[in-house]
C-alpha cells in the first residue's frame, strides 16, 4: 500500500473519530436535557394532591429548578477550573450514580401536611427532599460536557456553545412531549420507572465522554485557561460589566417566564401542562440562539420586535385575557426571550470562560425567577411584574444600550411625555372620562409604535409611554379592594353605580352583593346570594332537592368560601363548615365593608384554612349528609380534587346516603364526563343541571348566572328526586372519560372536549 493510502486511511480513521466524539456528546447532552425537563412536571404531577390547585405553586417550582440548576453550574464551574482532568470525571460519574439512592422518584415522607404561614419555604424543602439531588445531578452535565468537550482537540471543541443549543433540544422535546403524549397515554408509576431508566442509561453515556476524554488526556487535551477564542487569538479578559450583562440578559426573560405563567394560570388550569407550555417556549429561544447559523437570524428577531411586539406589548393590556389572547402572548414571550438570549449569545466569552459564563446566566435565571414569584406576590396587588419586564425588554436592544453608553440623551425625548400623559390620564379618571381618554392615547402609542419601527429607540420610548399610562390606570376607579396572595389576585369592584359588589378572580365572578337598593340607599337585614348561588339557580336547587330527598339534612361541608353567599341558603337548624385555602379569601368574606354574607347569615359557620381535600381527610368518617366543591368555578381548577382517590375520600367522609354538589362551570374544560366516569368506577350515578338558562332564571343584568352543577350520589332516593326534574340530566357511558385519579389525569383530552362539544352535550345547552 502506497504512503497516500495509508495517510488517506489515517484521514478516514481521524474523521470517523472526531464523529463519534461529537455525536457521543451531542446525544448524550440530549439524553441529560430531555430527563432534566422531563423530570419537573412529572415529579409536579407527584405532589399535586398535596400542593392544590395554586397557580403560584408552579412559580415556586420554576424558581426551586433555577436554584438547582445554579448549584449544578456552579459544581460544573469548579470542578472544570479546579480538578485535573481525571479526577472531576471521577468525581462527576460519583455524583450521578450517588442520586440512585433517591429513585424512583416519589413523594417524600413527612411531607404530607403544608404550614399555613411560609408555604413558600415549605414547597421549596418538599421539592428539595423529594426530586433535589437528582435533578442537581443531571444539570451539571450541560456545561460540564460542554467543557470536556472543549479539550477533546476536536475540530469544533474551540466553540462547544452549539451543544447548548442541541441539549435544549432535548428540552424541548420533553417538555412537549409531556403534556400531549406522557401524561395522557401514562400513569405517574410509569413515568418515574421510565424516568429512572433513562437516568441509567444517562449515566453509561456520561461514563462514554468521560472515558473518550480519559484516552486523549496527555495527548491532545489542553486545560481550561489554554482553551483559545473562537479566532484562535489570545484568551480575552472579562470586565465585571460584561458579567452584569450576562446576569441581565438571562434574568428578564427568567422573569418573563415566571411572570407570564403566572398571569395566564390564574384563568386556566393549574396543571403541569400550563406552565409546560412557555417554558417549552424558552427553551426554544436557546435552541435557536445558540445555533451556528441560527434559522431566526438576531437581525430579524429585533425587526420583528420592533413592528410587531411593540404594539401588542401596548394592546395586550387594553382588554382582559382571554383563550383568543393567549397565542399573542405566546408570541411576545417568545420574541421577548429571542431579543435578550440573542443579546445574550452575542456577548458570549471565548470557552475558557464557558463554565463562568454559563454560572453566571443561571444566576440571572434565578433572580429573575425570585423577583417574579416571591417579590413580586409580596410587594405588588396585581401581576405588575409582567407588563413591566415586557417594557423592560426594549432596553437591551443593541440601539437603546449604544445610546445610554454614548448619553445620546435626545434620542429619549419622547419619554417626556410620559409627565403629560400621568397628569392626563389621572384628570380622565376624576372626570370619569376613563375608557375613552385612556384608550385613545394607547391606540396612539400603539400606532406610533409600527410607524417608527425602523428607528427601535423611539418607538421603545412610545411602549414606555403606553405601558405607564396602562400602568398608571390599572387600578381602575370602580375598585373598592384588591389583594394578591400566594393563590393570585382578587379584586372587588362596585358595578352599576356602586349597586352591586362583584368579587373578581382573573376573569371569573366569584360573588356578587347588592349593597344598595334602586333609590342608593343601604340594603339592610338578611342579603339574598347572588351570582352563582341565587335560588333559583342551579346550586340552591341542587342542595334543597338533596334535603328533600332525605326529608332533612343537619351537617354540610363546603370546599371554597368565595364571597360567603352560600351561608344565605343555609337554615337555622343545619351546621355548615366551610374549607378555604386562601387566607385573604376568607379577610374579604368577612369584611362586611365588602360583603355581609357571613356577617348576616352564617355566624355559626365554622371556617378552616387549608387545602379542602387534606383538611376533609383530618374529619371523621361518615360525618357529613352532604359536602359541596365550589372549587371549579375559577376557570383554574384544582385537579387533585377530582380524582378517583378525592372521591372515595369524600364518601368516607359521607353519611349513608350522603351526596355531593359539585360546581363544574368552566370556561375551557369539559368536567361533566370526569366527575360521571370517576363517580361511576365508585357505584354512585351522576346528573348534571342542563344549559337550558331560560329554566333557570337566568338574569346577567342581576348578577344570576346559571351554573352548570353535577350532583354525584349513591342514593337511588336521590337520584330520583332528580330524575323527575327535567333541568336535571346525565350522561350515557359512552361519553365518560377515561377514569382520572391521582396516578393519570388528561387535561389535553378535557380541553379538547370543551372545545368540541361545549360544556355538556349540545341538546342540553
């Protein structure tokens, strides 16, 4: 064989080699990112039972793996800049095959009972026991690889940063795959088999990388401050303002993520696939940035900023959220994210600083994720931290920071008129020329906005504008009282001339009081429920039917307190207990300068703080004649409260003969064939109350809102009280869902059905 032929066989060799020592990195970080985000929801859908239905729940967890995932980096950081070679292999592959003593995955013991002060803390601790060191564990592995990649001498180790974006990949495909294929087709046992089973897979290929860098040690590999730029040019020093930029560039859109999950929760669902679905989102936009050749180029990224997400920044805010509105944000979000991960890869340092870089972006990650679900709860009435960090985006384009660097301060002018705008915007609102006056000049700001889209500072300053005057009017002057919680946001508004006080929980009514008659005066004595709970309707008819059926009921318990109305349907001789979750809930219930339900009507009525399912378990057996859940009439609803399990809770709970009212109306969700199928798996029979308003006096102008009510019992004396009642029907088996419980719920599935066939078959509507 000729000399030629042996160097063109050595060629092939060295090319077969450095393949598979990319694609043995490449699949392996993929394998690590697609367990790292696949484990958050699963281990969310472990402790739901316990956790409730709170939006804020996820916010809290959010920020608890932003917290690891910065432990995990910073592991990554020192054992790279510290250990040989050698020994931080050795030291890694100890870490990973340490976390086998906490799988399988599964709720920690002891941890069954959450505190009603410092919930916060407490979920942080649960998901520190339960899913901590695993999770630590898989997340040092991104920037860790990426560094060993870094001193393979392979052709692409001078530029490991498109790793990151095939590991997020990954990602994105657990994250996905999650919500529309695992959870629907999957039980929680299964899940965290499978889970444990990649791990070990995980840990075999970790071992691979480390044994391909164990043979090139002493050969080709360099140490970390050798690693040259990507131009081969010296190792460049990093200034402490770089690093705040890093730090900056990564907490907006963390705080964006957290923020907007948040605001959009609180009118869905609070279920893992929610908050699924704009992390999925993130990860995306790091996919794409961190790409060789990105296929959103960063230029195109800030034009469409610039023309399209200026206005919607201004206009989302306008209206209330709703279903329609939901793909806009999404859209936002996204492009937000892409403006400063884009900012964010173009600062990037050469890769002896990789583990730095990557440390400090976490960092960011978490402050942003604090300041947005712990802070912000803390210190803001409403979801304020949303629309803020949205106009906060427009300051890390590249032409606004050139301008502040260089005080080209002319470029700003247009923020003068934000004084102007204040002072008229307050004057509309003492006038009570609101709507028109606010909105005109929002309409303007929006419109300015696409006109000067080629010059992104000055329509920056418009959004400026735009979001202070929304900011500004937010609180809008029918507001008699707002207060966030851990659980969200609540306010009280004054309707038809301070007539009626209405409860308001994101777009949903959850009371409503007439407080003055038709002449203003002052309504005395014993108040009539309204909203959901006036007599006629589909609640009051449900509960004196039961009674009537029983000939008497005597001890009732109700989960969700809402405004209190329901104590006006209660007799003197019946004991009533009610079970809230929120605090603040039960401060407003009782404060009769808002509401004088419980004030007037239940005085006797017992109230426990606490999530209503773990609080029923702590009552005695067959105790109650009748429990009604007044928890789904949020459009957010607590799964963990209608799941096999939660029922058969509350038939223990049950006297012989007992019944459960369950109000379903939902906005979203399909819940009549869940409640009827978990009902039926337990031998008890369904009806649910027909769409049909005209039945029930349906009276929108009055504050009566027919709701749509399930009653699930195992008396036959009950059900036929019922049946003789035509407002009253029930399902045919063949439309039941698939049985939830806690192990498997379908939130996709439940959508899908609201979306096709409305909240109860169309010849009940």
């Amino acid at each position: 064989m000729s000399v030629y032929g042996i160097e063109s066989d050595i060629g092939n060799l060295a090319t077969r080699r450095q393949k598979q020592v990319l694609w043995s990195f490449t699949l392996t970080l993929f394998t690590s990112a697609l367990l790292l985000f696949g484990v958050q929801p699963l281990f969310a859908k472990i402790v739901l039972p316990v956790l409730g239905g709170s939006t804020a729940v996820w916010s809290i967890a959010l920020v608890f793996f932003q917290g690891v995932l910065l432990l995990g980096y910073l592991y990554a950081h020192l054992i790279s800049k510290y250990l040989p070679v050698k020994a931080a292999i050795i030291v890694h592959l100890l870490v990973l095959v340490s976390a086998f003593a906490f799988l399988p995955l599964t709720f920690p013991a002891g941890w069954t009972q959450p505190p009603q002060t410092g919930l916060s803390l407490w979920l942080v601790g649960l998901f520190a026991v339960g899913v901590g060191f695993p999770f630590f564990a898989v997340s040092a592995n991104a920037p860790l690889l990426q560094s060993w990649f870094a001193r393979t001498g392979h052709p692409h180790s001078n530029d490991p940063y498109f790793l990151y974006g095939a590991s997020n990949i990954g990602s994105f495909v657990a994250l996905l795959a999650y919500p529309f294929i695992i959870e629907p087709l999957s039980s929680v046992h299964s899940q965290t088999f499978g889970w444990s089973a990649i791990y070990g897979v995980l840990c075999l290929a970790v071992a691979l990388c480390g044994v391909i860098l164990w043979q090139l040690a002493g050969k080709n590999v360099v140490k970390a401050e050798e690693i040259s730029s990507l131009d081969d040019k010296q190792v460049t020093a990093i200034s402490n303002g770089q690093r705040l930029s890093w730090i900056g560039l990564a907490m907006i859109p963390s705080g964006l993520l957290v923020s907007l999950t948040a605001f959009i929760a609180t009118d869905l669902v609070s279920a893992p696939f929610l908050w699924v679905l704009p992390l999925a989102l993130f990860l995306l936009t790091f996919v794409i940035a961190f790409q060789r050749k990105p296929i959103l180029p960063h230029s195109m990224v800030l034009k469409i900023h610039a023309f399209l997400v200026a206005p919607a920044v201004i206009l989302l805010f306008v209206s209330k959220v709703s279903l329609s509105q939901i793909p806009l944000h999404m859209i936002v979000f996204f492009i937000s994210a892409m403006v400063c991960h884009g900012e964010l890869v173009k600062r990037r340092p050469d890769s002896a600083h990789l583990t730095e870089f990557y440390l400090l972006m976490s960092l960011g990650g978490v402050i942003g994720g604090i300041l947005a679900s712990l802070v912000a709860p803390a210190v803001l009435d409403r979801v304020l931290e949303y629309p803020v960090l949205l106009a906060l985006v427009f300051a890390c384009r590249p032409e606004v920071t050139r301008a502040f660097a260089r005080h080209e301060w002319k470029k700003f002018k247009l923020l003068l008129l934000i004084i102007p705008i204040v002072v008229l915007s307050m004057f509309s609102m003492w006038q009570g020329a609101f709507s028109l006056a606010v909105n005109l000049l929002i309409l303007l700001c929006a419109v300015g906005a696409v006109i000067l889209y080629k010059k992104p500072v000055q329509a920056a300053c418009l959004v400026g504008v735009g979001m202070t005057l929304i900011l500004v009017n937010l609180h809008q002057p029918n507001t008699v009282a707002q207060v966030r919680s851990f659980f969200g946001v609540k306010t009280v508004i004054a309707s038809q001339n301070n007539k009626y006080h209405v409860l308001v929980h994101g777009t949903t009514y959850h009371g409503a009081e007439q407080v003055l008659d038709d002449d203003g005066e002052a309504i005395e004595g014993r108040p009539e429920p309204l909203a959901y709970y006036y007599r006629q309707g589909g609640l009051a008819v449900a509960v004196d039917t039961v009674r009537a059926a029983n000939g008497s009921i005597k001890d009732v318990a109700i989960v969700g307190l809402g405004s209190g109305a329901m104590a006006c349907l209660r007799p003197a001789d019946e004991s009533w207990k009610y079970y809230e979750i929120d605090p603040e809930m039960v401060n407003i219930a009782r404060d009769r300068k808002l509401f004088s339900y419980l004030s007037r009507c239940g005085e006797s009525a017992g109230i426990v703080v606490g999530d209503g399912r773990i609080a029923l378990a702590k009552e005695d057996n067959a105790k109650f004649d009748l429990i009604v859940l007044d928890a789904f009439s949020s459009d957010s609803i607590p799964v963990h409260l209608i799941t096999k399990e939660a029922f058969q809770l509350y038939f223990d709970k049950l006297k012989p003969g007992g019944s459960m009212v369950l109000h379903i109306s939902n906005q979203y969700l399909e819940l009549a064939s869940v409640i009827s199928s978990i009902a039926d798996s337990l031998g008890a029979k369904t009806v649910i109350s027909t769409r049909k308003k005209h039945e029930w006096k349906h009276d929108e102008k009055n504050f009566r809102f027919a709701p749509v009510v399930a009653v699930v019992s195992k008396s036959q004396k009950v059900m036929d009280s019922f049946g003789r009642d035509k407002r009253w029907f029930s399902l045919d088996r063949k439309q039941y869902s698939k049985v939830w419980s806690d192990d498997y719920s379908n939130i996709i599935g439940s959508i899908y059905r609201r979306a096709k066939y409305g909240i109860v078959p169309a010849q009940y509507r």
